[in-house]
C-alpha cells in the first residue's frame, strides 16, 4: 500500500510545476503573437482609450508579458479557491476561465482610436493566453474536490454517534 505522506507532496509539487510551466506558457504565447503582429503584419500594437480624455497607448512587448502573465497568476489564485471551495472544481474552473475570457475580450473590442488590425492583434493575444491556460489549468484541477467529499461523509456520519 502507498504511503501518502511521501505521494501526496509529490503530486502538489508536480501540479504546482505544470501550471507553472502553463503561465509561462501564457506569456510566451502572448509575446508571440505581439511578435507577429509587429514584425509579420507591419503593426505597431496600441491598446484603446476608453474616456474622453483617455488616448490609445503603446503596447509594447514588455508590457504584454507583465499583463498577460499577472492574469496567469490572477487565475491560479482563483483556482486555489475553487479547489477549496467547489464539489467539482474542474467544471467550475472551465465556466469561470470561459466567462473571464469573454468579459476580458470586451477590452479590445470597445474604446477608440484603434485601428482594426490593432483590435485583432490584441484580441489573438486574448485568445492565446486563454488556450493555453483554460486546459492546462482544468487539467491539473482534480474532478471532485476531497474536501468536499468529507463534508459530506461528517453529515452523515457525526464524530460522536453511537
């Protein structure tokens, strides 16, 4: 029989490394895309102005990466949380990470004084930061949360019952 004191670290340490690895991904995949956006299709990347008094702004590389990976982090930390708190982390996970998505591609789609090209650039480097993280992130969250699972076994069964 498995010891699952020795496994148990094991298996954090290599899901912590995955998702790790699953935000640097992010990153590198919204890097790439800006890269091919400037260099391939001629562009210079801006993000939109939003108020009145608000002007399009440079988006340089730097800054994607900076962005793209604190959602990465943002979204793990949410993560944590689902895994804490849901009877099935996975299928709340995939719902959240899709609708965070949805709601942050309203960012390039609104605002002004963006070229066309620029809101496509910038939604491409929405989407590839969401497909790489939405599947890594579900596949190293567990189906059923255990903790769940034992809450439900202390109501039915008190500690103190004879």
């Amino acid at each position: 029989m498995p010891d699952n004191s020795t496994t148990l670290p094991a298996a954090r340490r290599h899901q912590a490394r995955t998702r790790l690895v699953a935000t640097t991904g992010a990153v590198a995949a919204a890097v790439a895309v800006w890269l091919a956006a400037r260099y391939g299709a001629g562009l210079h990347p801006h993000t939109p102005g939003f108020g009145w008094a608000q002007r399009p702004a440079a988006l340089p590389p730097g800054i994607a990466a900076v962005l793209s990976a604190a959602a990465s982090l943002l979204a793990w930390a949410a993560l944590t949380l689902i895994e804490r708190t849901a009877r099935h982390p996975r299928r709340v996970r995939v719902i959240t990470g899709l609708i965070a998505l949805a709601v942050l591609l309203s960012a390039p789609l609104s605002g002004y004084g963006v070229t066309g090209t620029d809101r496509l650039a910038l939604i491409c480097m929405h989407l590839a930061v969401g497909a790489v993280l939405v599947p890594a992130y579900a596949l190293t969250t567990p189906r059923v949360s255990s903790a769940g699972d034992d809450s439900m076994k202390s109501e039915r069964n008190p500690p103190f019952s004879d």
